[in-house]
C-alpha cells in the first residue's frame, strides 16, 4: 500500500489491518519512505498478532439413548481462547413437550458444566437433536447439538401357566444381549420380571 505525506507535515498515520486467517506469532513490516531529491529512508515495525478472545464449545457425549422416563447426562466442555476470561451462559433449544435440558452451572466462570437432558414418560420414541448455545460478552456465541434417542418405557412383563401340570420350579429370562435372569414362580404359578 501506499501512503502519502503531505509538504510541510511531519507525520501521518498508518492503520494495519489483519485478516482474520492470518497466523499467530510475530514478524515485522518494512516501512520504506521515498521523496524527491533525498535518500530512501527505512524503518522496521514489530508486529505481533495475536489470537482474538473467544472460547469453543463441546459435548461429550454427544450422542444420548434415553428410556422414556429416564434421564441421562453429557458434559459440556468450554475451551477458551485469546484471554478470554468471562463467564459463558448455556442454554438449549429444540426439546419436544415433555422433555428438559438442566445445565449444571448454567453461568460457567470455568471450563465445564453438566447438561442433564430429562425425558418424560410420555415423550415418543424417536430420534430428538437438542441444540445447546453458549454465549459469552465480546465474543462470537457458540453451538453444538445433542442427539438424544428416546426409546418407550418397558413395563413389566408376566406369564402365567393355566395348569399346574408341567409348570417350571423357575424360568430365565435375557435382555437383549444381557445377562440371562433366574425367574422364579409366584402365587397361581405366575412368573413375573421387568
């Protein structure tokens, strides 16, 4: 670029604009001043650029499988940069009826905090993204989204023999790839397990 001074002036001001990719670090600007009739004249100016203040925003986990009636928990990580010291507000968005996301601080002066997304019992199955937001003062607000996935509430399940002829002392039951589960009989050889 180039700048003009004026006759007779002594100075005029220059303005550094850095773009907003430039790296980080030191370096300095030569700064070479031309008249007529006289030398060339240079001058280095230092210039360090640093990074702006802001911080970054992540969950872990990011992914939920909540039972219907259940709750469950991902923690919030906030990464700040640039000096940034000020506290960070959270705050979501995006829940259906009947399902809540607490945030454990929900001011956050440090660098992490507990989201406790609650899902009532009557909140279908289905797959929910749940938007957390974080903002700060002076700096660039923040996302990064929750995908939680309902599953419906089981309920208990009871089989019952007719006869007492060639009813089991005991049956076994398995969840899905779980452990397999000793059931033994009740009154009116009823066999009851969640």
């Amino acid at each position: 670029f180039g700048l003009t001074i004026a006759e007779g002036a002594g100075s005029a001001a220059m303005t550094v604009n850095v773009a907003a990719g430039t790296a980080v670090g030191a370096s300095s600007v030569v700064i070479r001043a031309t008249g007529a009739g006289i030398p060339a004249q240079t001058a280095q100016l230092a210039l360090t650029v640093t990074q702006a203040p802001g911080f970054t925003l992540a969950a872990d986990p990011v992914a939920l499988g909540i039972t219907a009636g259940q709750q469950g928990q991902s923690t919030v990580t906030i990464t700040r940069v640039g000096g940034f010291t000020g506290n960070v507000a959270l705050s979501a968005s995006g829940a259906p009826n009947g399902m809540s996301v607490a945030f454990n601080p929900a001011s956050v002066s440090g660098t992490t905090a507990v989201a406790t997304v609650i899902v009532g019992a009557g909140v279908g199955a289905g797959s929910y993204p749940i938007t957390v937001s974080a903002s700060g003062t002076g700096v660039t607000a923040q996302q990064v989204v929750l995908n939680v996935t309902v599953a419906a509430a089981g309920g208990p399940v009871t089989f019952q023999f007719c006869e007492a002829d060639g009813v089991p002392v005991w049956l076994a039951v398995q969840d899905g790839g779980g452990a397999w589960q000793r059931v033994t009989g009740a009154a009116q050889h009823r066999y009851t397990f969640p």
